[in-house]
C-alpha cells in the first residue's frame, strides 16, 4: 500500500512538474500562423500550405508580432558551440516575440528525424537544423516539403550532388549557411606564414571525405601560395583526437628546421594538448595554428606557442533563424534556398582570447541588441534583404564585436 | 485452516502475476493520458499515434532479438556497433546491387553476433565485455570508413513508407514470440536464465543455446539495420551510436527483468518502444522546456520501471 502510495505522490508530483516546465505559448497548432485566417492549418500536414503564400505588407511595426512556432534540432547544449547557439537562439526569440521548441541530444539521423516529425507534429512552422549527417538534410527536407514547413540548415552543406539537387529544390528549404571553411583555413595558415614568419610547416589534416576536409585544401593552398614548404603531414584528427602528441611530436624530432604547425581543429583538448606537447618537449621556436576556439587558449598564447585561432562560429544560428523567421512571415530572402558562408574571428593574442572568452563565447553576452535582431527581418525592417544579411554576416568581425560589446 | 491459507495464497500470487503482466501497459496508457491531457489531446490524434509507431519500430526489432540473450542472462552491447557495421557494408554492396542490401545486413548482423558470441562462450569473456568491444570496434571502422555519410540506393526511398515498417515488424513478431514461447531456444535460454546450474545439470547445452541466442540478435540486428538504412537514407559515423543503450531502455521499461529467466517475455520490446517513443513525442509536443527535459524524461522513467519492472529474479 505504502509502494502504491508513493508511485501515486511521485506520479502527482511529476504531472506538476510537467505543468510548471511547459510551453508558454499553448498547444500544438494554437498558434497564429500565415494562412491561419483562410483555414490552413500550418501544422496539418494534409494540407501543406504554399511557399510564402500569406506576405504582410512589411509595414505592422506597430502591430503585436505573430508568436511563430519554430522548432530547433540541435546537438547538444552542453559543449561550448551547442550552449552559445541555445543562448544566442534564445535571446532573438526573446526580442522576435516567436517559440522556440528545442529537440537536444540526438545523435543520429533516425533520432534527428524523429525530432522532426515530433516537432511538425507539435505545430512549428519551420524547423532550424544543424544536421549530424547529409542524410539528415534529405530526410528532414523531404518530411518539410511533405508537410509545407520552412527549413533551415546551419553549419553544413551538401557534398553529395543528388542531396544538394533534392534539398534546394524543395519550395519550403530557406538556406543554409555554414562557415567557410577552405577561405578560413586558408587564412589561418596565411597568418602563420605571413604574420609569424613560418615558412617551414608541418599540418595535421581531417580524415578526407569528413565535414572538415575543406580544411584541408585551405591549408595546402595557403602553404603553396604563400612561399612555405610543408615538411610533415599527418592525417584524421578530427577521428582520432589521441595521437595529437605524438603526430607533434614526430613533427619535432624528425624536422629540426621545423617553425610552425597548423591544426585544422582545435576542439576536444586538441588545442590544450598540442601546446602541452610544445611546451613539454620544450620545442622552441616552434609555433601553431589552429581553428575553434577552446577554452584554456589564453594560458595556450601565454606559453608562446599558439600564434592564432580561429573560431566564432555561432552566430551562424541566427542568420538562419532570420531566415526561416522571413519566411514563415511571407518575406522569404530568396526565392530558392542558397548557401552563405561565412568568415570567422581570429584571435592573435591572449589579450584577444580574454576578450573573446568574455564576450564572443560568454553565454550572458548577447552578440546582437534586441533592435538588431529586429532589424535582421523584414516584419520590422522592410528594407531588409538577401544582401543586408549578407552585409550583417560582413560586419561580423572580431573588431565589430569587441568594441561593440565592450562600449 | 491450512486449506484457507494456502488458497489466500494461491490468489496473492495470481494477483501478483496479474498485475505484473498489466503493469507494462499502465506504463504505456500512463504516459499517453499524461501527455494526452497535457496537449488537449494532440498525442492520441490517429497520424500522431502511427507516427510513434513508426518511430518505434527500429528498436522495436532489435530489442526482439535481445530478448534471447537477455533471457539466458546477458546484455547484448554490440548491437549499435553491428548495426552501423551492417549499414556500411548493405551501403558499399549496394552500390553493386541494390538488391543485395537486405541480405548483406543480415549476413552482417549474424557473422558479428556470432563474432560475440564465439568469444563468450569459446573463450570464456564476459558477454558484456565481448559485446561492447564488438560495440567499439564497430562503431570505430564506420566513423573511419564512412566520411560525410554513404547515401543508400535510390529506390530505397520509395520503401520509406509506415505500411512497409508494419509488415516487417509484425513477420519479426510473429518468428520471435514463435521461437521464444514455443521452442528450445526460448524454453532454454529463460532456463539458463533462471537458473544455469539446474540447465546444465539437465543435460542441455548451455553454449549452444546461448550462441543460437546470439545469432538471432545478431538477426534482427541486421532487420533494423536495413530499416535503419530505409529511414536515415544512408550510412554516417552517428549511425547506431546509441542503439544499445535505446533498446536495454525499452526492454527495461517494457517490464523485462535485467537479470533474464521467465520473466522476459517478448511484449517487453513493443511496450517499452512505444512507452519510450510516445515519451518522447508527449515531451516535445508538449513543449517541455530542454532545461528540465532530461530529468522529467528520468523522473517519469523511474516511475514506469517502479511500475513495471519483474523483480522475480533480484538478487
């Protein structure tokens, strides 16, 4: 009686959580939505409504914002890329007057597409995804054209032609928009070539095939380019975090005119562990690059080995929300659904770092004012285009930023 | 008396049966009234219900043939390793033959569980160590092998479809409760379970049973893993990363005993599927916030498996 009891008080206790933990913005299809009034429901699946078929006139700053229903399908929110996208996600929906439903923690393309289907099924009006695999693009895409519901894609492309071909045409896919990665790491060695005057290069790739192997071109380019020879190579980093010390190590030992080393990623301790190993092997006059910032690069520029960092990508979340929000509200951007990318910050000094750890990735900053996010869609700037973002994404310069938050 | 005694008895013990059998459906019917009060009804609209269905298939299948090996005591780790393994060779072979996908999986699936199974009961590993090495070692040759992903045959897409998923499941359903309920490989393998020491004492070959055990496992590994391929649309380094961990969280929560013997029964995987997939579905269609989602997903999992779970053979 005593066990029934208590299942029955933690049952009791479990639906008031559950109440107290909700949505704010109602149930499933309560929200206002384009095409709402000439009865489409936008969540009905059997009734796909067409592509921006409700435009307001761009000119309702006075009206109330309709509160749009947007679901996001995010990896995580616990490394330091997953929390600063949720925060940044979450103060526009705050300044937009607009839902966000989170779908965290999945992992694979059935559980990505799973999220999906929930989150359709719960009423968004447009999904955000940051897609683990190409085939979660397709899947994710094709169940959106199926259900008329506006997706966006953030930090990926399409390296396959059939998914590129079969995600860009679907009516409802409103862009995606990733980093560039062959521009960034291009420049990332150009700076350790040019700036840190290292000319004789060792560089640790990404397993070819993987998302970051636009890296890998970036940096053979740059060293062909810019006059440096590359002494040593080593391969897959991004799979095999481990075997950093001792491909850096190999580097040293068997390259005695060796000055500098670029790695195409930094995150997971790879920046930590490659200036431990420097420092360790007391390797000196031997510098390094690297992309994603990570925490402990202040104390990593203090040892005098890490010359530059790249990173900063998060942001990029709300370009896309800024698509999918002109969307759904009957202004989309493009016609079809084009791919942006774009540059990221570089840190050079621990001065930099610090600053960058305190704003750039510090979840209590916000990158962007409530006004700015406003301004970034045409219900409340109708002058805004393809192009003012494209120029929003330009202006996105550690520079800007810094003095921006700072001031 | 005695006679009254035995008979209070007699019907405490079919009362407990009872409620033992009914628990695993409380939890399902609890979850869906929660979520469906909590969304004015959303979750029990008729295309929301066959979604969850559908969703719930894949670990459905698997967690069929992990009930043979949890039935003679053991917990099949491999099985996110044999699944992306699976779906990188049904993948790779067919690009040559599209055909040949659904039998590459299987073979696939099966020379991997037999793999396991060679080492545990040859050898004498643990099962839980020789699987989740399985487990690692596969995982660890797609996330090399696959790069940004391998897109399945074209025409697979077409299969796509929920009717499809439906007859697989329902054929698998009908092999399983078959082999589990009415032949040697079930009636044993819940012996060895119970109680390995009166199996062997009786005569019945207690590694051999458990690799048959295996073989099916490794079976519908390779059954989820071609559905796997029907629903994701290819292979990725994430394919089955955490596929042993979703079925030992359906086979739990559809009341299936950790420890193996009798109480395992094959309901144990369609329950706990669409208990867990309706979980997740009353949670974002309710809108829960991702600050507190995990621990009301872990609240209301606690409180389904203090509800359903076979406590017959604790130790």
């Amino acid at each position: 009686m005593k066990k029934v009891f208590a299942l029955l008080l933690t049952a009791a206790m479990l639906l008031t959580l559950l109440a107290g933990c909700g949505s704010e913005g109602g149930q499933p299809g309560d929200d206002p939505a384009p095409g709402e009034e000439d009865g489409a429901d936008p969540a009905d699946p059997d009734e796909p409504k067409a592509p921006a078929d409700s435009q307001n006139d761009g000119n309702s700053q006075d009206e109330a914002p309709p509160k749009y229903k947007i679901g996001v399908i995010l990896y995580s929110k616990e490394d330091s890329l997953g929390a600063r996208m949720y925060s940044l996600l979450n103060d526009a929906a705050e300044a937009l007057g607009i839902e966000l439903v989170f779908a965290l923690g999945d992992m694979d393309t059935p559980s990505q597409l799973t999220s999906a289907e929930n989150l359709i099924s719960a009423g968004c009006q447009g999904i955000w995804l940051l897609p683990l695999a190409e085939t979660s693009s397709q899947k994710i895409s094709a169940l959106c054209e199926d259900n008329g519901v506006y997706l966006g894609i953030c930090l990926r492309t399409f390296t396959d032609p059939d998914i590129n071909e079969q995600v860009r045409g679907n009516p409802y896919f409103v862009g995606n928009i990733l980093g560039d990665d062959y521009g960034n790491a291009k420049e990332l060695t150009r700076i350790l070539i040019e700036d840190f005057s290292c000319r004789e290069l060792a560089a640790c790739y990404a397993a070819e095939g993987s998302s970051l192997a636009y890296r890998n071109e970036g940096v053979r380019d740059a060293i062909t380019e810019y006059g440096a020879t590359q002494l040593a190579e080593a391969t897959g980093i991004d799979a095999n975090v481990s075997a950093v010390p001792g491909y850096i190590q190999n580097f040293v030992n068997t390259n005695p005119t060796l000055q500098g080393i670029v790695l195409v990623s930094g995150t997971l301790g790879m920046g930590e562990t490659a200036s431990n190993t420097l420092l360790t092997m007391d390797a000196e006059g031997v510098k390094y690059a690297c992309f994603d910032a990570f925490d402990g690069m202040v104390d990593c520029f203090n040892d005098g080995y890490l010359q530059v960092v790249c990173g900063g990508q998060a942001p990029a979340c709300l370009y896309v929300l800024s698509m999918i929000y002109n969307a759904i509200d009957g202004h989309p951007l493009t016609e079809s659904g084009l791919e942006l990318r774009m540059t990221y910050l570089f840190v050079k000094s621990a001065e930099e770092a610090e600053d960058f750890l305190n704003y750039v990735e510090n979840d209590q900053v916000s990158l962007y004012t409530d006004e700015e996010i406003k301004n970034m869609t045409v219900r409340f700037n109708p002058d805004f285009s393809w192009d003012g973002l494209q120029q929003v994404m330009k202006d996105y310069t550690f520079e800007n930023i810094i003095s921006k938050v700072k001031g | 008396m005695i006679k009254r005694l035995q008979m209070k008895s007699w019907y405490e013990e079919k009362g407990r049966r009872l409620l033992k059998d009914v628990f695993p459906y409380l939890g399902l019917i609890f979850v869906l009234a929660v979520f469906s009060i909590l969304t004015d009804g959303a979750v029990l609209k008729a295309r929301n219900l066959i979604m969850i269905f559908k969703q719930s298939i894949i670990v459905m299948v698997g967690a069929m043939g992990s009930s043979f090996v949890l039935a003679h005591g053991n917990m099949d780790f491999s099985v996110g390793g044999s699944m992306a393994l699976a779906s990188l060779a049904a993948c790779t072979v067919g690009r040559i033959n599209p055909y040949l996908m659904l039998p590459t999986c299987i073979i696939c699936g099966v020379l991997v569980s037999f793999l396991v199974s060679s080492i545990h009961v040859s050898i004498g590993v643990p099962a839980f160590l020789s699987t989740m090495c399985v487990m690692f070692i596969g995982k660890g040759i797609v996330q090399s092998f696959t790069g940004s992903g391998i897109s399945a045959p074209a025409m697979y897409a077409a299969w796509d479809e929920t009717w499809v998923y439906a007859v697989i499941m329902v054929v698998m359903l009908i092999v399983s409760v078959a082999l589990f309920n009415y032949t040697n490989i079930g009636r044993f393998n819940k012996l060895i379970g119970s109680n390995p020491t009166a199996a062997r004492l009786s005569g019945i070959n207690i590694g051999k049973y458990k690799t048959l055990a295996f073989l099916l496992s490794g079976f519908s590994v390779g059954i989820a893993a071609f559905l796997t391929l029907l629903r994701s649309g290819g292979v990725s380094g994430q394919t089955g990363q955490t596929y042993e961990i979703d079925v030992i969280i359906v086979l739990t929560l559809g009341g299936a005993p950790i420890s193996g013997g009798s109480g395992v029964k094959m309901r144990s995987s369609i329950l706990g599927a669409l208990t867990y997939y309706a979980l997740s579905n009353g949670l974002i269609l309710y809108g829960i916030s991702p600050e507190v989602v995990f621990i009301v997903k872990g609240a209301l999992f606690l409180t389904i498996v203090a509800l359903t779970f076979d406590r017959s053979n604790r130790i």
